[in-house]
C-alpha cells in the first residue's frame, strides 16, 4: 500500500492543488475498505464516499451536484461544502466540509464516469466481476434491501452501459490473500483525458 501511496503523493495535481484520485467497481466489490487503508497510507487523506452524494431519486444523477459543491470548489483551491445523504431517513444532512488537500479519493460506483476523468490524478477499479460484488453487497446488507438492490442493479446495469469506467482505469485492484494486488488497467498508463506525466512501473502487493 506505501508503493501506491508513494506513486500517488508524486502525481500531479489533477484539481486545482489536489491529486483527486478515484475508486470506482461495481456495488461491493470493496471499494470502502480499500479506499479507507489507501487513505491510512497516504497518512489519513480524505475520502469522499459517493453514497454520500447519491440518493435514492438520483442514484446516479449526481454529476452536476458534485461538480458545484465540491469539484468546482477544489479547483479553485476553496473548502468544498456538501451534504451528505441519509439513506434511512432519505434526506439530505447538515453541510460537510472537504478542505484541499494533496490528496483526496473519491470512491464509490461511477466514480470514473465520463464527466470526472478529466479531474481525476489517477482511476483505480476494483477488480471483482459483477456478479460476485452484487452477491457480497446483498449478503453484506441483508434481507432489509433486497428490494433496494433489485433496482440498484438494474441502474447501475444502465450506466456502466451508457458510462463505463473500467476501460480508462490506470491501474486495476485485486484483493489477494496477504492485501491487494495493483496492476496496470485498460488505460495502461492514464486515460485519454489526461497527458502522460509518470509511469506506474510494475505491479505491487499492498
């Protein structure tokens, strides 16, 4: 984890002063508990959660209020302020703040979408098929959000359709039995949104 971290700390900042840094997979591929010990190595950076920007009336419509809350705001090198959704109450809560910093990870399902490759330092994507995160993200939720999770599938079937973010990830994460393996992604490198400014090298247990 300290190589990836260290790879990160050197890139370029991507958002105004900040390197954002996306994790993005499928529904419980993993994506919290690996972006939490990232953020551990990277000596306690902040984590966005897109749970906490989705809601259940834009589960993935969110793009324009993440950009004016909290993308805008970093670019100009201000304190981003957003509200956190509730799920249970279904209402959005009190204003978070979000301060630059040299490196912020926003994680969650559409967290390489199209509008926010541009802005991103690096995309990471969880390595575990559909149908094996679905299966965890159910067992991990409960009998309570089986209805949930038949819509979430579906929407999230829609945008990875309309949206993919795998084949521009920069590097690709499998978890492993000693930690997570980091490879090279689709993108090799970087996305086409970005120019090429350092190499990944090879891959790294962390």
């Amino acid at each position: 984890m300290q190589h990836l971290a260290s790879l990160l700390r050197r890139l370029p900042p991507s958002c105004g002063p900040v390197r954002l840094v996306g994790v993005d997979g499928h529904a419980g591929s993993g994506k919290t508990t690996f972006a939490g010990q990232l953020a551990r190595a990277l000596g306690d950076a902040p984590v966005l959660h897109l749970d906490d920007i989705a809601t259940h009336d834009e589960l993935f419509d969110w793009t324009g209020r993440l950009r004016a809350e909290v993308i805008d705001p970093l670019r100009r090198g201000e304190t981003a302020h957003y509200a956190p959704y509730d799920w249970r109450a279904r209402r959005l809560t009190a204003p978070r703040a979000l301060p630059p910093a040299p490196v912020i990870l926003v994680e969650g399902v559409g967290a390489g979408r199209r509008a926010l490759r541009p802005h991103l330092a690096r995309l990471l994507w969880m390595e575990l098929p559909h149908e094996d995160s679905w299966a965890r993200g159910r067992l991990r939720d409960g009998e309570e959000q089986r209805e949930f999770w038949a819509a979430w599938v579906s929407a999230e079937r829609r945008h990875f359709a309309e949206d993919p973010s795998r084949p521009f990830a920069d590097l690709l994460v499998r978890q492993g039995i000693e930690g997570y393996v980091v490879l090279p992604g689709p993108a090799h490198t970087l996305g086409p949104d970005q120019a090429n400014t350092d190499s990944d090298g090879p891959s790294a247990v962390c």
